[in-house]
C-alpha cells in the first residue's frame, strides 16, 4: 500500500463510485447486507415499473420513508472527507454515486453523478418534468408542472431501466488514473462493471469497503473497514503526499 500511497500524488483524474455502505453510519439502510432492505422487501414489488404499476400505494411508501429517513441524516466522516479530496485535489475528480440519498451534496461533494436517481426529485410521466421534492408522494398527489394527479413517481432508477448519464461516467472511467470504490457490493451492473473499465484505461483500482466485494478480487488494492474509518485515512494519506 505504501507504493500506492507513494505513487498518489502523481494521479490527475480520479473516478470514485459509491453505494449504500457509504450511508450506512449515516443511520441509511443497505440493501444486501445482514438486515438490508431486500431482506425485508422483494425489490420486484418495490424497485421495478411492473411492481409500481401493480401497487404504487406500496412503492410511494417504501420511498416517501426513505425520503423522510435520508432527510433526517447527516453526511457522516467518509463523505466529508470524499467532499475534501474533491476541493483540494488539484486535478480532475468525479463523483459517481448509486446512492439515491443527498449526503454527498449536504457534505459539499459538487462533481456528482447519481445514476440511480435521487429520492429527493419527482417525475412526472404525464408532461416527463422533474421537480425537486422533499414530501411525501401519495398517488393522488398531482404534478406541479400539469397539474395532472396520479403521475408521479419517485425520480429513481428501478430495475431494468437505464441508469443515468452512463455517456459521461463510460468518459470518465476510460481517461481515469485513479478509480476508487467505496461501500458497494460490486453486485449490480452497470456500476459493478466500471473497476474493469478504468482497469482497461490503464487506471489504478481500489476498493475501500466493511469487507470484501463480490469483485473485490478485481482491485489493485483493498482496504477493509467502515467508511467512516477507512475512507478519512485513505484520503489523509492521499493528500498528504500530494501536499509533501
Ligand atoms: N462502511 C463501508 N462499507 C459498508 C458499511 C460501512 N459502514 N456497511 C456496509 N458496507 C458495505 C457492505 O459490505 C456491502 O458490500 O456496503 C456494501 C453495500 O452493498 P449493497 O447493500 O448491495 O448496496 P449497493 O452496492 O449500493 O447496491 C447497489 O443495488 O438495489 C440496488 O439500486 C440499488 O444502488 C443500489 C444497488
């Protein structure tokens, strides 16, 4: 690791990919860990357009108290320091997160794709508008822009729909030096395919997780622990070289 550390500050364009894990000591559910979310729901019925179609009054409520959930928390230590990285790190750095809560932003994080979408944004299928929205969602409920009722979803992206700004996050992964992954089970594509990617452009590849990935075999270099202990150090050392 020390030849890592060695070798940091001469990364220009760096790649970080995010998942649940990162929220996790924000007080946020993962999904695939002990207790996680699909322990207690079958995404089929919450996280696809067929199960939405078939009971929106479950799905707007699995979302509308995820939504009160992630409004509640606070960015914890690893997103501060990811938030850090990206202000003083002189070169290019991009945020990509599959996390639908806004903890990156409230940390301060600017360069930031969300390409599952985000709890706090509503479309409508009636005009396609989004809207910014922090409320609750009930099917009734009608669209600011057409006012049509029962058009409105959450703005997050299900199962078997494209995952956002995929255009920009393929440019980045293929002129990246440095590709981080933080807090992710590396168990659901497109995102768990972006470490052979970056890995194809010649990029550095590490994985800063609670413990191994199911593509933990794929990286350069892993680090084991939680976010809030390992993200802080990895990026003091990061920055700590660059600065020396
Ligand atoms: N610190 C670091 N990592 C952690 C912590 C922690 N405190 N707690 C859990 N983790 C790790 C787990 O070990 C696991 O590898 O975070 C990962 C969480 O994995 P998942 O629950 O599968 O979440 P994620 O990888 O973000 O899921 C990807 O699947 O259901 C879809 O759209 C959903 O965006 C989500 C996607």
């Amino acid at each position: 690791m020390l030849n890592l550390a060695a070798n940091m500050a001469s990364y220009q364009r760096i790649v970080i990919l995010t998942g649940a894990g990162l929220s996790a000591e924000s007080g946020l559910g993962t999904f695939r860990d002990a207790g996680g979310l699909w322990t207690k729901y079958d995404l089929e019925d919450i996280a696809t357009p067929e199960g939405f179609a078939r009971d929106p009054v479950l799905v707007q409520g699995f979302y509308n108290d995820r939504r009160a959930q992630a409004a509640a928390a606070e960015p914890n230590a690893a997103h501060l320091a990811l938030a850090r990285l990206e202000s003083e790190h002189a070169g290019a750095l991009l945020t990509v997160t599959q996390n639908i809560d806004c903890l990156h932003e409230a940390a301060g994080t600017k360069g930031l794709i969300h390409m599952h979408g985000e709890l706090f944004k509503a479309w409508c299928l009636a005009c396609d508008s989004r809207q910014a929205w922090q409320s609750d969602i009930a099917p009734e409920t009608p669209c600011p822009a057409c006012g049509k009722a029962g058009a409105l979803r959450p703005d997050v992206v299900w199962f078997g729909e494209m995952p956002y700004r995929m255009e920009e996050i393929y440019a980045a992964l293929g002129t990246c030096d440095l590709f981080i992954s933080i807090g992710t089970s590396g168990s659901v594509y497109p995102a768990a395919g972006f470490v052979a990617e970056a890995a194809r452009a010649g990029a550095r590849t590490v994985e800063l997780n609670l413990e191994p990935s199911d593509g933990a075999s794929l990286f350069d270099d892993t680090r084991h622990g939680p976010a809030t202990q390992v993200v802080p150090a990895f990026v003091d050392e990061l920055l700590k070289t660059k600065n020396s």
